[in-house]
C-alpha cells in the first residue's frame, strides 16, 4: 500500500515538473539554510563541553558599582588568584591564565609560537588530556613546559620531546624549559587554548609585581568544591576583597559610587565555564558571543524554511484544484480520507525527502567553503555527522513536510465528490489564507533588507569612525623581543631616515587592532593620590607616538628622544585620567605612583581616544615612557604615495634586524576591520538571508502566477478577441498580488524601523 502511494506521487511529480521544479529549488534552499544555521548553532552550544568540570569551573571578574554605571573587570593582579585560593573555603583549585612569550628556540631554530603561562592547578581543573610524560603533576616544577601534540611535530619532528630542552622568549631574555607532557590538541571548540604551557612565575615581571594588586593583566579561574555554592563562594570573597584593597573601596567611595544591597562599592563575582562562552563582555575571548547572536542566527535560518514552506503550502493549494476531478474519482472508488491524506501527503514527503538530502550534501561542501571565508571557531565537518545533529535535521525534515504537506493534503480531502466531478471546484481568484501566507512571505523578505540596511550602514560606521587618532597609512609591526624591543626601533629608525616615504616611528606595548599576530592585551593600573584613587589603563610607549598616530595634544607636548635622559617616567594622560586628579595643573607636575619605582613626570593632556573596539566605551588611559618599559609592536607612519613599496621596504629591513622572523606587518586601518569581523559575517548573513528571502518569495508567487494563469485561459482567451492588449491582460492578472505585496510593505516598514 505505502509502495503504491510512493509510486503514484513520484508519477505526479513528474507530471507536474515545474511546479515540482520550483517545490524542490525552494525547499533545497530553505534546508541548506536551515541545516547550516542548526550546524552553527550546535557548535555555539557544544563550546565547552569538552571539559568534565565545566560545571564547578567559574572564571572570576569583578563589578564596580560606580555613580552612573556598573563596570566590569575581568583581569587581575598577580596576587588575586593565590589569595583567593587560600581565603575562599568553598574553591578547591584556581589558576592564572595569561599570555607569555612569542617565539620558541630548539636546535638553532626559532619558531614563532606564543606561551600561555599558569599555574599547577590549570590542567586539573580543565580537561586537556596528557598523552605522554609526566600525567600526575605536569607543570610541578618552575622549569615545566607543557606542549600540544601539533606543537610538538612542529618543534621536534619526530623526536621524542620528553625531557628535551626548549629557549623560551618571555621578553627578558630567553630561559631554559624542559618538556614534561605532551598535551592533546585543544578541541576549537573550547574557550581554554594553548599550544605551550608554563608557569607563570616566569614571567620577567612576576618578582616586582606579584604583591602588586593594582597592576592587573591576566584571567583567573577557579574550581569549586563538590556540592559548594557559587553565591557562597562569592560571598566569601568579600572577605577577601576587604582583607586585602581596603584602598579600593575608598577611592570608589570618594567617586560617588554606590553600594550594592551587600554594602559593597565593588564585589567579585563568578560566571561558570558553561556561560563563559556566551558572555563577551566578562570572558574578554576573542571566541566568546553572545546569545542573541545566535538566537538571530537561528531566527533568520527558521525564517528562510517558513519562505519555503509557505510557497510549498500556496502552489500545492493551487495544484489541488487542477486534481479536482482526480480526486472525486478515487472517492467515488472507495477511498476514504486517511487513505487519500496519507496518498496526497507522501508526494509532499517525497519532494521534502529529496530536497534534504540534496541540502545535506550542498552543507558538507559548504563547510569548507565556510573555513575559507571565515575563520571558524568550531569543527563543522564533524558536528554534521553526529548521531544528535542528524536527528535534530530528521525532525525538522518530519516538521517541513507535515506543515507544508499536511494542510493541502487535508484540504483536499475535504472536496466534496459530486462538485470535483462536475468540475465546479476551481482556484479562487481571492483566498484569505493563500493571501495571508504571501503577505507574510515579503513582510519577512522587506525585514530581511531593512535589517540588511541598517547592519551594512553599521559595518560602514565602525570602519569609519573617528577614532581619535588617524590611523591611515599606518604599519603596525610585531617585535620579536620585548626586552629589546627600543633598541630595534632606533635600529630601524636609523635604517628608514633616508626614506621618503617614511614619516614617523615609534613603538608600544599594544597594537592598534588585531594584527596579524592575532594578539591583544589591556593592562590596568589603580593608586592613591593625596585624597583622590585614581585608576587607568596603562600603554607603554616610545616617543613621537603622538606624532605618529597623529593624536592631538590638549596641554603640553610630544615626548621626544631627551625623554631618555633622566630617571623620571614621562607620562601622557588622556583627559579621563587628568579629571580624576582634580583641578591640579598637571603639565609639568611630578606624581609619585610607586614608591619602588621612579615617579611619573606627565608631558601632556590629550583627548580620549579609542585603543580598543568601538564596541567598549572610551576607557581612561596613561601612556607610559620610561627605559625599562617593554614594547611588543613598531608603528611607522607613512604617505600615501606607494603602500606596496614602502612595506617592501620595512620587511627588507625587518629581516635584517630579525632574521629568520616570519614578517607579520599590516596596516592599522586593516587591523581595525578585523576587530569588526564578527558584524562583517553579520552583514554578509543578513545580505545573503535578504536576496533568498526575495527570490524564494518571487519564485512562489511566480508559481501561482502560471497557475492562475492556467485556470483563466479560456477567459484570457475572450478578452483578447474583444480588443484587450497584452499589457492591460498582464496588469489584470497581477494587480491581486501586487497589492498583497504593497500591504507586506506597508506593515514590514513599521516592523522595521521598532526592530
């Protein structure tokens, strides 16, 4: 029986190639969009997963209740993790997490590879299997390295690294590290990545700073006890916080920042590895997006199968009253209506069944088109054939086709037997729920361009807004060694003097943008000041930074080469910060930070810039200059004659003053469009989403077009004879639909513009 069913639909469809045609292109669309976007989805959800304890795992981060607003710092001084570990009964374990070194040396060889630093506790808390060495306590010792199993081949080849001695660059030299474990490679799909792992009391800074709270860089993660409480654990980190930056609360309390319920100007807070992923604002990982994001995602992809569905439900509503007469004979022969449901359901099924599996294997080979285009965080290719995934693709397959096959299939049950016989049902010039269904269709389709619209102005916005500072004909350049990084510069000042083309170099510790070397930090500084607390971001730099970036000064000066001469640190403050000192004339003025440390000596008053993505508020920062500060990129500002010649002429002299370095040198203004990538791929989505939505919808309206067209032959047929031309026939015809798509318009607009 069910044989037959299948056999006559496939007969039918072949009878009706056209409209079968449009059926098909229509729904391998919609479920290659549907699949696609459920695949992203998946790999979104399944962040993390890979981790046993992702449940007792919370990363720590800190809210600052201050007068107008509730911010957030997600990064600590050297002491907090240990601190917390000690003063807080319900954590079990914590670990520092924070980037190190970037280059490795084995054998005479130098391999630019960058060095996640930690502590002992990190590879218990996480779940990154160790495949050979030591598995019991792998980073036991301050020598310790951890590598990855892909790092390992890309270092030794095909010795056996156990035990074999590695020169790591930290930035003040390099030091001696002995392999203890090879890790396995870190699934994409985890917020935790590294390729080597040390210890963090490598870090040439540690010996100075690891007292120092207020010199905060690094994340720190922490396990709970089995069966501990969270809101506990961060009840008892107030303790904690009160034991140790009594300083901080006063300085929030001589800003005007409000208590919380608890009292607390500030309070630590925990967000568990589960969530981490799906909170930006608090992980600070280039990986982490928010759940709206993929909430959009899923919409837009559901969207594009409701286009498709509703064509299948209009064209197989029109075709029902061309089989009319089909249709009252078998009633007359006896079938009754489960049976002819169940027969006129299967040839929906059969188009819905071939479509998905046509769009299963246009997704298998989108998968990889998609790793070219962007760069994916996830394993598309193996989250596709997973038992779960594929369930979940049978399901909206089974929902597909009882929503866009069952309603026809019912409705034409319904026709009565002696009215198909006698050819009285027929197409209705006018019905409520064919109209409803196309209205919907381009209300969603003009949604899709308006949202299309206003992200791509959006994209266009962060690609051109005033940053405070220019960034044209900018080349950013990763250095090779921190601790010596000044030296570099003048090397290669020296070397570009007689270049043209070359106005201005100089160096920080933070690149502008996300360069090629895919690295971003923030550094945040707080002190007292006579009764003031005044806390600010820190930028080491070289002098002519000003001059460079073309930044404008408010009060003071550029710093120059004689910045060199004394034992002051020359600072630049950014007007956020000189707001905070009150009304002193700072210009000139030396301010004691440190008492370890030689004082500040500020050169000048500049605006707020952005440092970082236009997504974070300007945040107040100091720009730092002293002889022991390192810096990590080199800025050369050049004209607008020849880009391509000019870093020709940089790299040349890159490879002599680092030589066997692999050049990383990019343009600024580059730079600041990889911060943007997530809305790029937003824009290209929606983009994409909007012409499929179009053209879906047209396809269908098309199909009833033809179909109209058909049943009003004979009318046509009549008014030709009588005089009427082609253009006042197709006008006729089309005005119906017309309409329905000027109400789409009239009710997407306001739709629109309240989303």
């Amino acid at each position: 029986m069910i044989q037959n069913y299948f056999k006559i639909g496939w007969r039918n469809l072949f009878k009706n190639k056209f409209h079968a045609s449009i059926n098909l292109a229509g729904l391998i669309i919609g479920f290659t969009i549907g699949l696609l976007v459920l695949l992203m989805v998946f790999g979104q959800l399944s962040f993390d997963e890979n981790h046993e304890n992702r449940k007792r795992v919370f990363q720590v981060y800190n809210e600052y209740y201050k007068a107008n607003e509730t911010e957030i710092g997600n990064v600590f001084g050297y002491p907090a993790g240990p601190a917390i570990k000690e003063g807080v009964a319900s954590v079990e374990k914590a670990a520092r997490f924070k980037g190190g070194s970037g280059s490795v040396l084995y054998n005479g060889r130098e391999i630019e590879m960058g060095t996640m630093v930690t502590d002992e506790d990190f590879l218990d808390m996480f779940t990154i299997p160790i495949v050979k060495g030591n598995k019991a306590n792998p980073l036991a010792n301050l020598t310790d390295i951890v590598v990855t199993e892909t790092t390992a081949e890309t270092i030794f080849g095909k010795e056996d690294p156990i035990g074999k001695t590695v020169k790591i660059n930290f930035g003040d030299g390099l030091r001696d590290l002995t392999v203890s474990a090879v890790a396995k490679d870190i699934p994409r799909a985890s917020s935790i990545q590294f390729r080597l792992l040390a210890r963090i009391e490598n870090m040439p800074d540690y010996a100075v700073d690891k007292t120092n709270w207020n010199n905060q860089h690094h994340y720190v993660f922490v396990m709970l006890k089995n069966a501990a409480d969270k809101i506990k654990a961060e009840q008892q980190m107030r303790f904690v916080n009160q034991k140790f930056l009594p300083d901080w609360t006063e300085g929030l309390k001589k800003e005007g920042a409000k208590p919380d319920k608890n009292g607390d100007l500030f309070a630590s807070k925990l967000i568990s590895l589960d969530d981490l992923h799906f909170s930006p604002r608090i992980a600070g990982l280039s990986s982490a997006v928010s759940k709206a994001q993929i909430y959009i995602m899923l919409g837009i992809g559901m969207l594009i199968i409701l286009i498709a569905c509703f064509n299948f439900v209009n064209i197989n509503l029109a075709n029902a009253f061309t089989r009319s007469k089909e249709i009252g004979v078998r009633k007359c022969l006896g079938a009754g209506r489960k049976k002819l449901f169940l027969q006129l359901w299967s040839e929906s099924f059969l188009i819905c069944f071939f479509s998905f599996l046509i769009s299963l294997l246009l997704v298998g080979v989108s998968v990889g088109f998609l790793k070219t285009l962007v760069q994916l965080n996830m394993a598309l290719n193996e989250l596709l054939w997973r038992p779960s995934f594929l369930l979940t693709g049978v399901g909206l397959l089974l929902f597909v086709s009882f929503i866009a096959g069952g309603y026809p299939s019912w409705l034409m049950t319904r026709f009565k037997v002696v009215e198909t016989l006698k050819g009285k049902v027929a197409l209705k010039r006018k019905s409520f729920v064919r109209s409803a269904l196309i209205v919907t269709q381009f209300i969603i389709a003009c949604i899709m361009i308006s949202a299309t619209f206003i992200i791509y102005k959006q994209f266009t916005f962060l690609q051109n807004a005033d940053l405070g500072l220019n960034k044209e004909h900018v080349i950013s350049i990763p250095l090779k060694n921190s601790g010596t990084a000044r030296q570099t510069i003048a090397k290669l000042r020296s070397r570009l003097a007689s270049n043209s083309s070359v106005i201005s170099i100089t160096g920080s510790s933070i690149n502008i943008g996300l360069g090629l070397d895919k690295s971003s930090s923030k550094m945040t500084n707080g002190f007292g000041y006579k009764d003031k607390q005044i806390n600010t971001n820190m930028a080491f730099v070289d002098y002519d930074y000003l001059k460079t970036l073309k930044i404008k000064i408010l009060a003071g000066k550029d710093m120059d080469a004689t910045a060199y001469n004394d034992t002051f640190q020359h600072v630049i403050l950014t007007e956020s910060v000189a707001r905070q000192f009150g009304n002193d004339a700072l210009v000139g003025a030396t301010i004691l930070v440190d008492s370890s440390a030689a004082p500040w000596l500020v050169e000048a008053i500049i605006p707020d810039f952005h440092l970082y993505s236009l997504r974070e508020e300007k945040e107040p920062l100091t720009l730092l200059l002293s002889k022991t500060s390192p810096l990590s990129y080199c800025f050369i500002k050049t004209n607008a004659q020849n880009k391509v010649a000019v870093m020709d002429a940089v790299k040349k002299e890159m490879a002599l003053l680092e030589p066997g370095r692999d050049f990383k040198g990019s343009f600024i203004d580059d730079n600041i469009q990889q911060l943007y990538m997530q809305e790029k791929i937003m824009s290209i989505v929606f983009s994409t989403a909007a012409v499929i939505a179009v053209v879906l919808s047209c396809l269908g309206l098309l199909a009833m077009v033809l179909l109209m067209i058909q049943q009003r032959v004979k009318e046509i047929g009549v008014r030709k004879v009588l005089g009427a031309n082609v253009s006042r026939i197709s006008f006729l015809i089309s005005r119906d639909f017309l309409s329905l798509v000027f109400i789409a318009v009239l009710i997407a607009t306001p739709i629109s513009w309240f989303l």
